[in-house]
C-alpha cells in the first residue's frame, strides 16, 4: 500500500475524537450491574464498604500511575499540566487530596481507616486489574498510556449520577463524599487536556487505532474490578480468601 493510500485513511481530529468518544456509552462501567444495584439502592452496608475498600487500591495508584506518566515526557510543558494529577490525589500538603477524601468515603461506610490503607483484603482479581493499569502506563507507548487516562470523558456523567442516588439511597454516606464533588471539576479539566495531546500526536493510522485500542483497554481495567467485586459480594458471593468480608447483616441499607 502507497504512503498516499495509507494518508488517506487517516482519521480528522473530529473523527478520532467521535471514535474516542463513542467508547464510553458500550464500554464505559457506568452500566457494570454492580454500579446500576448501587444507584437503585439495592446494595448492603457490606456491600459497599467491600466496594469502597477495593477501589481504594485504584485510587492509591493513580498518582504513581501520572508520575509514570509524568517521567516519561520530554515536554516540560506536558510536564506542568500533568503533575497537576498527582497532587489532584496526594493533595498539596494543606488541603487534602483525592486519597484522603476516598478513605473519608470508606470511613462513611463504617471502615477502619488502617484496615482500608493496609491493603491487606483486597481481592485478587482487584489487584490484578489495578495492577495491568501500571503496566499498560509504564509498557505501552507514551501515546496510549495518555489516552488510557482518557476515561475520565465520561466520568462527569455518571459521578453526577451517583453522588445524586447515594445522598437518596444511602444518606449515611452523605458527609463521606467530597472525592466525588471535587472530580465533578477536575476530570472534564484533565480530559480536555488529554484530548487535545491524544488527537494532536496521533499522527499516523495506526497511532490513532492504538489511542482508541488503548481506552478501549482502560475500560475493560475499570469493568474486571467490579466483575472481582460483583463475584465476590453479589452472586454467588465468594469473597478469595483472606479478601474482605462483610459483617452479617440483613437487607439493603
């Protein structure tokens, strides 16, 4: 095949950010049963806190995944509007960050601060996924490990979703979620910027088809969490041993 042939099958900037976009209504895990259970309030305290305690173990590797990000570029433009990120989630020393608002979010649950930042009862297939994340970052070339981030085009949406149904379900947890209300603002900033990086960068075919392969990835890291969760304390409910198991109790909270 011509180089002019291979020119011609280059997507628009407006192409490839349809085809990105697209990505979040299929594969996005806004509709994971796991998460629709959540916003009709059919889950347990249980089940939420076991919910909380693993997706701490994502949440506590998002700035070790940026700073991988972040010393991969070359840019000291990128640079600065990257490291934003980590202190987004680290917090800047004076207020805190996404980390410590995500352990309020589990305290609200009824959790143990230690019990939750130890780590200890995560389950496997959690780790697992959370883990493929840093590898796809550190492993895959810098284009996709920036366009993986861009989940967060489709974030707004179901944080705006959740934070509504969790103050009508669950008003127990309602002083536990400032994590939420501070991304409602933070992740559409981050996704324009990765937006623009992704579809100015992708400058061949096949860069574009790895940007798009690439969150198509993110999404499929974000959706094995909650399958782990769902398994372990939904149907049938088999927590691995060792992870997490929730207090007996009876009924949805």
């Amino acid at each position: 095949m011509t180089a002019v042939a291979n020119e011609k099958e280059l997507l628009t900037p407006a192409e490839l950010e349809s085809r990105l976009r697209a990505i979040g209504p299929e594969y996005y895990h806004h509709r994971h049963p796991f998460h629709m259970l959540m916003h009709e309030g059919k889950l347990t305290r249980g089940q939420l806190q076991a919910w909380a305690l693993n997706r701490y173990y994502y949440q506590s590797i998002i700035p070790m995944k940026d700073a991988i990000i972040l010393s991969r570029s070359t840019d000291p433009e990128f640079r600065r509007a990257w490291r934003k990120r980590i202190i987004d989630h680290d917090g800047d020393g004076v207020g805190p960050g996404g980390i410590e608002k995500w352990i309020q979010l589990a305290q609200a649950t009824g959790l143990d601060r230690e019990r939750v930042t130890s780590e200890r009862e995560v389950l496997p297939g959690v780790r697992y996924a959370v883990n493929a994340y840093l590898d796809l970052v550190s492993q895959r070339t810098f284009l996709e490990a920036v366009a993986s981030s861009l989940t967060e085009l489709f974030s707004r949406d179901l944080i705006v979703l959740r934070v509504d149904r969790l103050r009508r379900h669950y008003p127990w947890l309602t002083h536990g979620l400032a994590y939420f209300d501070a991304r409602l603002t933070q992740a559409p900033e981050d996704a324009r910027f990765a937006l623009a990086f992704v579809v100015v960068h992708a400058r061949t075919r096949a860069e574009q088809e790895l940007a798009i392969g690439a969150l198509r990835t993110k999404c499929d890291i974000l959706w094995a969490q909650l399958d782990a969760i769902y398994f372990a304390y939904v149907e049938p409910g088999w927590p691995a041993p060792g992870a997490f198991r929730p207090a007996a109790e009876g009924g949805a909270v």
